[in-house]
C-alpha cells in the first residue's frame, strides 16, 4: 500500500511466521480475556516471514512493546494508547495494538451505533475509541414456532381435535456448529501495521 500513512493498519492475506508474543493478556483481568490456549488447526506454511514485512515498513499487529527511539514515527501516532513502559535498559517504550483472532470495527465517534460498554485499549476500565476492547454478546431473541397439540377423542362426533398455537423458543435453534462464541462466517488474515515511510 504505497503512500500509506505511518499507523496505517491493513490486512495481510499473505502468511507470516507466528509470532513470539504468545497469549493475548491485555484484557486478561476482563470479560474479554483470550481463552484458548493455543491456536485450533494448524498453521498453513510461512512462505514470507515478519521480517520481509518489516524490511517493507509494516509489521504484525501482535502487541509488542516497542522502543521510542527506535520507532519514533509510529509512536507519534499511537502513543501510549495501547500501554507505555520501560525496558531492561531503562528506555521508554510503547505497545502497538494486539488484533490477532479479533475483528475490527469503525469507532462509533458519537454516531449512537455502538449501544455497549467497551474496555480500554490497556485492558483496564472502560474507555471508547481507537483500540478499546467490546466482549462478544449475543442479543436475547426468541423464535416462534407453530406446535400442533392433539385432543383426546371424543366418544361423539370428530375422532380427534387438532390444534395450533405459536410457541417461544430460546437458545441455538437454527444454527450450524455447535460453539463457544457467536461469530459471524469469517477468514482469518494478519492484520499489519506501517510503523515507517
């Protein structure tokens, strides 16, 4: 994406190597904390490791900490938003964002779409904007279904009565998979980040 802005998020189709970070733990003390505790299915080959992307001025959104004399232009435009912290060597650094196994969203910006508390891009409190955290939900909704109840036959007249009434029901009716979070169908990429013109 030549011309791309520093701080310029993309998704990448291409394969990269895992990366190093290990579980997400940004919003562990949370709701949304990341519960699997490794990925499900195994990784296709990596033909283009990180460090191809990162020769090109992007890199793999995983929350790393980064060095503020290091990456000056990328810290410009996030700042502390993600977390801010010190080094072995004493050096500031600062957190880019961790978007792995996530979908992304458009900040609300007082448009009135997004009805739910959100968390902190930190992972702690609540907070709205650039990088803040919404746990996964699933409205409350019911489904009527038309139930056919039989009579007792009568000693005179019709052998049996039948009767219909709408009935409410609750839960999975209607689903495909059986799962542990409501998603909608979707394909996994590596979310990148420029970091350098």
């Amino acid at each position: 994406m030549a011309g791309a802005p520093v701080g310029t998020v993309c998704a990448y189709a291409g394969q990269v190597t895992r990366s190093t970070q290990g579980k997400n733990t940004i919003w562990s003390g949370t709701a949304c904390g990341a519960n699997a505790a490794a990925p499900v299915g195994a990784a296709a080959a990596a033909p283009a490791p990180v460090i191809l992307i990162e020769a090109l001025g992007w890199m793999l959104c995983d929350g790393r900490f980064l060095g503020v004399a290091q990456y000056p232009e990328l810290y410009k435009v996030l700042g502390a938003i993600y977390g801010q912290g010190t080094d072995a060597s004493g050096q500031t650094t600062f957190r880019i964002p961790d978007y792995r196994g996530l979908f992304l969203r458009g900040t609300d910006d007082g448009a009135g779409m997004d009805l739910d508390d959100r968390v902190a891009p930190q992972g702690q409190g609540s907070g709205a904007g650039v990088g803040s955290l919404q746990c996964d939900a699933l409205q409350s909704h019911t489904h009527d279904y038309k139930a056919v109840q039989l009579t007792t036959p009568a000693n005179q007249g019709q052998a049996a009565a039948a009767s219909s009434t709408e009935v409410p029901t609750s839960g999975p009716q209607g689903c495909r998979v059986s799962s542990r979070e409501t998603r909608p169908k979707n394909i996994a990429v590596n979310y990148i980040i420029k970091y350098r013109d």
